[in-house]
C-alpha cells in the first residue's frame, strides 16, 4: 500500500503568496503512486468536507471560515508521497476549485486571525502494532470568521469555540473517514518516525484554541519610537 496527500490551500485576499493557510489530510492508495481516479477521490471527500452541510446542521464547514479568504484563489495539492522518506514522487497535481463563499457574509464584518486555529485529532486503528504516539495526528483547522466563539457565563470569562461549529468538525471527519474509505482511500495517520501509517478509526475536536504561528500575516507595518537617549 502506498500513500498520498492533499492540502487544501486558502490563499488570502490581499494577494499576498506568502500570505495563505493550509490544511493537509493523508490517505492510502494502492500502489506506489495515486491514479487518476484515486486522485479524484481523494479530491472529492475532501472536498466534500468543506462544503457538505451535514444532516440535522445548517451550514457547511466552510460558512465559518475566514471570510478573508479569497474564493478565487482557493484549492487543492495532491501527491504521491514515499512512506519511508516523506518526499513526493512525480509531479504533484493543482486542482483549482473557484466560485465558493467564506464566512458568514451576514454576520459581524470580521475574523479572527490567520494564527487561531481549531485541532482536529486523528485516532489510528488500536490494533494497529504501531505504539499509541505513532497513530494519533492533528489537524489543524481554520483560519475561522469571528462568529465562531462564544463567551462562557459572562463576557468577563474566556472566549470558546461555539458547540456548532464543534459538532460540525466532528460530523464532518466522520463523513470524511467513511466515505474515503468506501472510495478505497482510506484517511489515514502518517508517521514518517514509524515509516508506517494507520488507518484513522475516530476523530475528536476540543474546546480550546490552538495557535498556528506560521499562517500569521506578515507585518505591513512597525512603528517605533524616537531614540531615546541613553
């Protein structure tokens, strides 16, 4: 069994090609390199993890995402990974996916940073022989528009990531896990340590935020003081 990757990639609004989050999920294939109609599928479920409103919800993942986001821009990256070196083979594939909507359009006119994040963990199949470290990933998910918090008990305690937005992520990784799996690829935990993967049996979410320093914005400004003399 071999192994594949897809990121998905939110360039923002101000054109910036540093400026962008990324979002990356494995799965397994079943040779050494992903053929065209696993790429597809691969595509598709995570496709469908953005912007499918799970049952008994309103609103897809992507209604409380960062409406900084541009929706011209936006896509996936997939490629064929080598288990044991962590390195791509062959070329990677680009699939524009334009014409979606971020945020919530009608909400507060603002998001939170690009650093504040949500992690989503993986849980690997228990019996699995890889020890526990080496089949639990993160998924780090966001950037997230300002709608998706609430304050605990009074406006004096710390902000917490609203249950719908939490019960989504968790509807949604379901829906993902089962659907690449019935499409014969699998999500999966990679550990490049192990040399190994792990199918991904549960997903969990918490309600604390997880930071996410290297999708910041850079600075477009400083500003100093006078030099004060010593």
């Amino acid at each position: 069994m071999g192994l594949a990757k897809i990121t998905t990639i939110f360039p923002f609004k101000n054109g910036l090609p540093r400026d962008v989050a990324e979002v990356t999920f494995w799965h397994e294939i079943a040779g050494t390199e992903a053929t065209d109609t696993e790429y597809g599928n691969i595509e598709g479920a995570s496709y469908d993890f953005w912007f499918n409103t799970p049952t008994g919800f309103s609103h897809p993942l992507s209604y409380w995402l960062a409406r900084y986001i541009d929706p011209t821009k936006f896509g996936f990256r997939m490629a064929s990974v080598n288990q044991g070196t962590g390195h791509e083979i062959g070329f990677p594939i680009n699939v524009p996916s334009t014409g979606h909507t971020f945020g919530n359009t009608t909400g507060a006119a603002a998001s939170y940073p690009a650093e504040v994040a949500l992690c989503m963990s993986l849980v690997g199949d228990p019996t699995s022989a890889l020890p526990k470290r080496r089949r639990q990933g993160r998924v780090y998910l966001g950037p997230w528009d300002a709608d998706v918090y609430h304050e605990e008990a009074s406006n004096d305690e710390y902000p917490r990531p609203i249950p719908t937005l939490m019960q989504t992520i968790i509807a949604q990784g379901e829906r993902l896990v089962t659907l690449a799996k019935a499409d014969g690829v699998p999500l999966v935990v990679y550990s490049r340590t192990a040399v190994s993967h792990t199918k991904v049996v549960q997903v969990a979410v918490d309600d604390e935020w997880d930071t996410q320093r290297r999708r910041g914005k850079k600075a477009t400004e400083r500003i100093s003081s006078a030099v004060i003399a010593p």
